[in-house]
C-alpha cells in the first residue's frame, strides 16, 4: 500500500503587496501554505531581504560590520547605492537614527530631505524605518511622506499611539505602512483594523510584529509570527493576511556577544560570530513567515539568499 502524506487544508492566504514603484518593484505575500511547505501550496514571491542604511555615521557598530561600507557610511546616498551595485540589494531600508529625540534628535525637514535624495537616488523599494517615538515619528513620518509623494515608500513603524496622522499621510501622498506591535497577536489585529478603519487599504499595510536576534527572545517573535500564519492560512482570518516584516539587523547587531574581541570568552572569530548570528536569526524568523528581512553584512544576505533557493528549489 502506497503511503501517502498527510496534509494541511489551508482555506486563507497572505495578501500580495507590491512594495515600490517601476521595474523594480517588489511584490510579497501571496503564501497558500506555511512557509516552505511546497508540498502543500505555493509561495508565488519568496522572501525579500533589504539591506540596512542609516542616516548619520553608526558610533556603535562592530568594526566587521563596518568593514563592507568603508567609506560610505557618512553619506546615506553613497551607501545606498553601494548596497545595491556591489551587493545587489534589491530594497534599502533607511534608519532614521539622527531623528532620535535622546540621540542627534534632528528635525523633520532635514531628515526628509535625506530620505528623498536617498529615494530619488536609488531604483529599487525604499523602508524609512523612525525611532518608535510617536511624537517624533508623526512629525517626521508624514513630512517625509509628503516630499515624497507617489513613490510608495514603505513607512513605520506606525503604532495604535500614532497611526491615525501617520496612516492619513500615507493615504494622502500613496505609501505603505508597517503596522508595528509589541509582540502580540492580538494587538497586531486591532492595529490593522484601527488603520483600516482609517481608510488605510489592504494593499498599503505589512506587518511588523518586533522581532529579536537568537539568544534574545526570538522564540517570542516566532510563536507570535507562527500564530499569526496560522489564523491567516487556516482560519481565514483576514486581519492577519498580511505580509510580515522583521527589522532584524538592528537587534542581532546590538548584542554584546557581537562586540567580543576574537576569541574573548572562548566565542571564536569574531567575524564569523556576527555573520552567522545574523544569518541564522534571519532564517529563524523566515521560517515563521517573514516576507521581508532588513539585514545588515553582505555575507550574512548571501547565506540567508542561499538558504531561500535551497528551501525553494525543486
């Protein structure tokens, strides 16, 4: 008797979204099954990675991560491009560190106007990620939308505390949003029902439901990502269809384990150390249903894009 393998019904599926505008627009989502399950559905758009650029020079970066961007990293349109034709970022994510209010708390004009050299610069889909400061985050956040108008950023984070003049804002002057919660499935769906209350459409909303590096907490991040594609697939619930996105680099980064010298406390090489850490919190979160991942070393992307086509080929 021929065995035959159990599977899943799924009656739902994630929306497709296009991120950007031109050729080189970027469409997510679309999933029929959980993520890598071929042999239940289909996953039209595979995952997507953008590669981190900040707005001010990083003072607290570790040196190998430092190391690909010498020489760039006081110019946000000099790393961006960069990202894109040495690395071949297919999407740029532009941290607005310098609009931290505890940091250089630059203002809203200024930051705007580097986010659109950066966009008029650059072909390819562009995340402007703030500071999660709501009073600073909405003065910032829809002025860049407004210099910005048509070119269909993705904005956020926006949150329950700020989204009704984010979210008109990028209904106004045509964005997408990143509806971003504290890692908990419930509020994400308020939060997406609150924007689409608003007149945000289906189509200009991803997820962003804060995510940590491994070691961190990510089993959190996961569980919640993981119950989240499980009320979209197989409950049809379609407050959480949306893709997801994961500001990943940010979090893996930070951590004190990636700031050891060679070999301090028996960790091994340095540089492998964050390469890997990075590339292996990214492919936890991909395998909980992220659809977008910002990371940060070009060597970290290439394992992670590896990964993807060995998960996807047939």
């Amino acid at each position: 008797m021929a065995f035959e393998m159990p599977k899943t019904q799924y009656n739902g599926k994630i929306r497709e979204i296009t991120l950007g505008n031109g050729e080189k627009a970027v469409t997510v989502g679309g999933e029929t099954s959980y993520p890598f399950y071929l042999f239940e559905g289909e996953i039209p758009n595979l995952p997507r990675i953008a590669m981190e650029v900040w707005d001010c020079p990083p003072e607290e970066w570790a040196e190998v991560a430092l190391e690909p961007f010498a020489g760039v990293t006081d110019d946000p349109v000099a790393w961006a491009k960069k990202c894109i034709n040495d690395y071949g970022a297919e999407m740029i994510a532009l941290q607005l560190i310098s609009t931290d209010p505890n940091g250089l708390d630059r203002g809203a004009d200024e930051a705007a106007e580097v986010v659109k050299k950066v966009a008029d610069a650059v072909d390819v889909p562009l995340i402007v990620w703030g500071t999660a400061n709501h009073e600073k985050d909405t003065e910032v956040l829809r002025k860049v939308a407004e210099v910005c108008q048509g070119k269909n950023l993705i904005i956020g984070p926006v949150e329950e505390g700020d989204h009704k003049r984010i979210g008109a804002s990028a209904i106004g002057y045509h964005h997408t949003v990143i509806a971003s919660t504290p890692i908990d499935i419930n509020l994400a769906k308020q939060l997406n029902i609150l924007l689409g209350n608003l007149g945000v459409s289906d189509e200009q909303i991803v997820m962003n439901p804060t995510v940590s590096g491994i070691g961190y907490g990510i089993e959190y991040a996961y569980s919640v990502m993981e119950r989240m594609r499980m009320a979209g697939l197989t409950q049809e619930d379609e407050k959480l269809q949306f893709p997801i996105i994961c500001n990943i680099a940010k979090e893996v980064w930070k951590t004190k384990e990636l700031h050891l010298a060679d070999d301090e406390l028996m960790m091994g090489n340095a540089k492998k150390r964050g390469i890997l850490m990075e590339a292996m919190s990214a492919m936890v979160l991909l395998l909980a249903g992220g659809d977008v991942m910002i990371m940060r070393h070009p060597e970290a992307i290439r394992l992670v894009r590896e990964m993807i086509t060995e998960l996807t080929t047939p």
